[in-house]
C-alpha cells in the first residue's frame, strides 16, 4: 500500500479518500539514541542537489509546512532520521494533518474558501480540487533545474506524472514505490499458520476449500489457549476500512482484479463500478452464508476498528480479507508474545481456480496521488531541492535504512545490513519508526520500490529476496520448506504472467468534482447495501443485491462509469 487507504465513508457523510495498498508509514526499526547526519561514505553515484543549498551551506534551516492527509500522529520532526535529513538539506517540515480524523476533504475545503495554503502538500482525493482553484504549483520548470533525482528516480515513468494530454503539467509526484519486486505479499486473503498447517500446507484453490479449511480447524480447535471462541472470518466495516476488507477483496478474489479502487477495467479500457459484477455478486453470496452459518463474525458490521485488532491480537480470527498494513498493530503483539503460529500466511485464494490471484502484478507508476508545492510557497526552490534530496541515494538510504553504525552496518562487501536485534525491534514494536525515524518520513514522498539496488550494490529499501529470508519467522520458515520454495510469494501467479496498462491505479487519480461526487454517493449506497446483503438471509440476497443495483443506477452508476472510461482514455493517451 505502501499505510495505504483507498477512501473514507460515515454512514452520515461521504468522506473523501483515495489509496489502497497500501499505503503506510512503514519502516525498520532501530535503537533510538543516535541522532545527526548519515554517515553516507558507502553511498557513492549520488546526485545531491541540494548541496549548494544556501541555507544547509549556513546552518541556517527554513521551516516548510507539509499537510499530510495520512498523518494519524504529531509529526515533531525531531527524531534522529529527521535531524539528519534537516542536516543534509537546511530544511525542516512543520506537519498538519486533517481536523477530526481521517478525511482530508474539510481540511482541504477551508483552505481553498481562505486561500490558505501550506508549503508542500500531499492531499490524496482532494488534490483535484487544489488543482482546480489553482492553488498547486506546475514543478516542472523547477524539476528540470533542480530535480535531477528526481528525475532519476522515476526514469522512464516520468511523463506518466503529468496531468493530462491536455495539460501537461506536473502538479503531484508520487507518494507509491517507482518499480521493483514484490518479496512478500498479504495476498488475496490471510490464514493463520496454525489452520494451514492443520491441512499440510495446501493452499485453498476455491472459496469452498477455504470454507472447508476454516469449519475443520475450528471444530478441532474451538477456543484459544485462553478459552476464547474461535472466529473463522472478521471485517472491520464501520468506518472508512470497509473499503479494505469488504469492498477490495471482491473485485482481487472473485474477478481477479488489480487493485483499481471501487473499478474494473475491461480489456477495451472501459470502466465498470465493479459491483455490477456477478462474480463479486457470488462472493457476497458466500459471505451471506458464512454470516448465516456463523463462520463470519456476528459483529464485523458494528465493531470498531480497535475491537478488530483486538481481536486480531488475542489470536481468535481464523481468517481475514485485509492488507498487512492494516492489521499490523494486531500481528504485533502475537509475535511478542512469541504466537507465531496464530499470526497469518498471505494467500493467493481467488473464488476459483480459474481465476489468477494479481496481487503481484506491476500496474504502473502510481500516479495523481502524491507531494506538490503549492502556489503560496515561501520558497519553492527550497522546496524541490528538500524533495529531490529525498529522492537522492543519500536520501533514500537514510529514510529507509535509518543511521549507520545505530540502525544498519556495512559488511566486508560494502551492503548493507541490519542486526537481528534491530530486525526483531522493527518487526515487534508498533512504535518503532516514530521512535526512530526509519521509514516514518519516507511515504508520501517519493520512493524505489523493493529489490533496486544502488550504485553500492544494496538495496534502497531493506526489503529484498535475501531479507525477507532471512528474516522469516519459525512459521514462515516451515511453510517454505513444505512447498519447496524460497519465498512465500513463489506459491503465486508471477508478474510475467500480467501485462502492465498503460493507465495508473484508478483510486490514485485526482478526479474531476463532479465525477467525485458521483462517487461518493455510489460508494455511501454500496456500503450499506453490502452489508445488508451479507447480514440478511439467504433467501433475501438476491433480492437484496437487485435493489442495490438499482440503487445504484439511480444514484448515476452509469454516468459515474461513462466518465471513468474516458478519464483513462485520457491517461493512456499520455503514453501513447
């Protein structure tokens, strides 16, 4: 993802959101006493223009204030990854987040009524309208002068960052990994190790494998080692995070899809609101049933949040539909407490063994969601050189690995590497980028994805295939041994088996109001209907679905649909 959230809804209010995937703060971990710049003698082929910086050539720092639309937390700027980005660069940032929680949206409106604008802004699903009041900088001119990492960075993806065909200017970057591998994935859906392993590792090819893998497992182990229920499935639906477990997994497991949001894309590149579709209409019938049968949680339509992690922690959910980033927090405390047989193996499971699981498929730059400079700037140059430092090697070892000889070593090789102590410190503690920095600084800005080595020969991020191996808990270890592999994901569709479009992720994208608010609507009917077709009976349900269909069509499905096929015609046109 990548915390990533795709968008935010109250049964009261549309909410205004964009993101999947992703998306997060992640990071590694690392003893939180060094502070100071990096020492970056193993960083060697780097661009860093930000050298000639009047203010770090001083000592002098220019304060820049950031609104991030993610920000759950203070951002005091003071960690030691931070003071020694400020070091490098004579800037530091001043963070605002959204008033009232998650959704930028009301944010973004009274800036926009008070022409009041932060320095460098990353405005997820309100970016569209910055850029329409004209409150967002073009960056190309500045890029060209002094974004030479960045341009190294996105390569040949670069003209993907421009607006439109129309208007080609640059107003965002992107706050998603340019390229790489994928080494590890949450998959499809999750299974705890404990139930897999109860079936000798066999990967469930169909909803009724996985029905029959969680029944078996639950009548033989009915409680935890505490005495509480097993739960075969749970959602977390009762706010924003409904998109994650209810609404994505129907379009990655019944269709097959990649991760556009709320859309699939035919292959004539024509975009349908994906709960039209009768695959998903199935998947939702066999959620009826579970519910019905009591293998999905009775409360997945009212619990909150904290009361899915909680139950996430104690070890009881058998399975869930969710990205790692979401339920991290939960996997956490399983794994200090040395659980992990309760924690959970990502899997490819589609609806059918007909249909490919993408969850390693390469769709693309992600674009129309990121950092931009806005018009009200008090030092816009100051502002691209703060940007493309970050994207410099320097940059990007020192967000991602943290400080050398604190957070990470260079072996007789030159590469660098991380102690078990600080791998088992990043993977245990919750708090461990706040703490350290490592990682907490890195998203929304712009970032190499997993496996793109440097000119050292490292890795930029500390995900790579040797890694990930080598980090693997006991579980992990097992499970690739049983299938003969060296990774998880080698048990998946491979990305060679996809071909990469010529459009971006669609729920990145900055949409026009109108379309926006046509969304919105659509997204508040579905998320109530959804649930009501999943918690009514079975004899209800198809019932129930037509009248969302329905619903649906009244409140501008088809428009909403005819605009979106013509909003990727736009940006496939960028490329072609």
């Amino acid at each position: 993802m990548k915390k990533r959230k795709i968008g935010a809804l109250l049964l009261s209010a549309a909410l205004v959101v964009s993101m999947l995937a992703g998306c997060g703060n992640s990071g590694t971990d690392s003893n939180t006493g060094g502070t100071g710049a990096t020492d970056n003698s193993s960083n060697t082929g780097d661009t860093n223009a930000t050298g000639d910086s009047s203010a770090s050539a001083s000592g002098e720092v220019i304060e820049l204030t950031f609104f991030n639309a993610d920000a759950n937390q203070d951002d005091p700027w003071t960690d030691p990854v931070a003071e020694a980005i400020t070091q490098a660069t004579g800037v530091k940032l001043k963070t605002s987040r959204p008033v009232g929680g998650n959704d930028e949206s009301e944010s973004v409106a009274l800036m926009i009524a008070e022409q009041n604008y932060p320095d460098i802004i990353f405005a997820k699903g309100s970016a569209g309208n910055l850029i329409d009041a004209g409150a967002m900088m073009d960056m190309t001119d500045l890029i060209e002068q002094y974004g030479p990492n960045i341009k190294k960075l996105y390569g040949d993806e670069f003209e993907k960052l421009k607006q439109s065909a129309d208007d080609p200017a640059i107003y965002q970057l992107s706050a998603y990994a340019v390229g790489g591998t994928k080494f590890k994935d949450a998959g499809n859906l999750q299974v705890q190790w404990d139930a897999l392993k109860a079936k000798d590792y066999q990967i469930p090819q169909s909803l009724e494998e996985l029905e029959a893998l969680i029944k078996d497992y639950i009548a033989a182990n009915p409680t935890t080692d505490e005495g509480l229920d097993k739960i075969g499935i749970s959602l977390s639906t009762a706010d924003w995070h409904w998109l994650i477990t209810l609404g994505n997994p129907a379009g990655f497991i019944a269709d097959g899809a990649p991760d556009n949001g709320q859309w699939i894309v035919t292959e004539n590149n024509e975009g349908v609101y994906k709960f039209r579709s009768d695959k998903e209409r199935e998947y939702f019938r066999w959620l009826c049933r579970m519910f019905n049968e009591g293998i999905l949680d009775p409360d997945f339509a009212t619990q909150t949040h904290e009361d899915y992690i909680a139950k996430i922690a104690s070890g009881r959910v058998v399975c869930l539909m969710d990205k790692d980033w979401d339920y991290q927090d939960g996997e956490k405390v399983l794994k200090a407490d040395g659980k992990y047989e309760l924690t959970y193996a990502g899997l490819p499971t589609c609806i059918d063994a007909d249909t490919k699981c993408p969850s390693l498929m390469y769709q693309g730059l992600t674009t129309g969601t990121g950092v931009g400079i806005t018009t009200s700037c008090k030092d816009p140059v100051a502002a691209i050189k703060f940007i493309d430092f970050l994207c410099s090697d320097e940059g990007q070892v020192l967000n991602k690995w943290g400080i050398e000889g604190v957070n990470y070593f260079i072996d007789e090789e030159g590469h660098r590497y991380r102690t078990e102590e600080e791998i088992k410190y990043s993977q245990e503690d919750a708090d461990y980028s706040k703490k350290t920095g490592v990682g907490f600084h890195n998203y929304p800005f712009p970032s190499y994805g997993d496996g793109i080595l440097d000119p050292t020969g490292s890795t930029y991020t500390t995900t790579s295939k040797d890694a990930v191996i080598n980090e693997y808990n006991v579980e992990e270890k097992a499970a690739v041994e049983a299938w003969g592999v060296e990774l998880i994901v080698d048990m998946f569709p491979q990305p060679d088996e996809f071909e990469t479009p010529d459009y971006s992720p669609l729920w990145a994208y900055a949409m026009p109001l109108e379309f926006t608010e046509i969304v919105d609507k659509l997204d508040e009917v579905a998320w109530s209907a959804l649930i009501k077709c999943v918690t009514g009976t079975e004899a209800e349900f198809d019932a129930n679905y037509d009248k969302m269909i329905a619903d649906l069509e009244a409140t501008g499905m088809s428009d909403a649909e005819a605009m979106m096929t013509e909003i990727i015609a736009e940006k496939v046109a960028i490329v072609q």
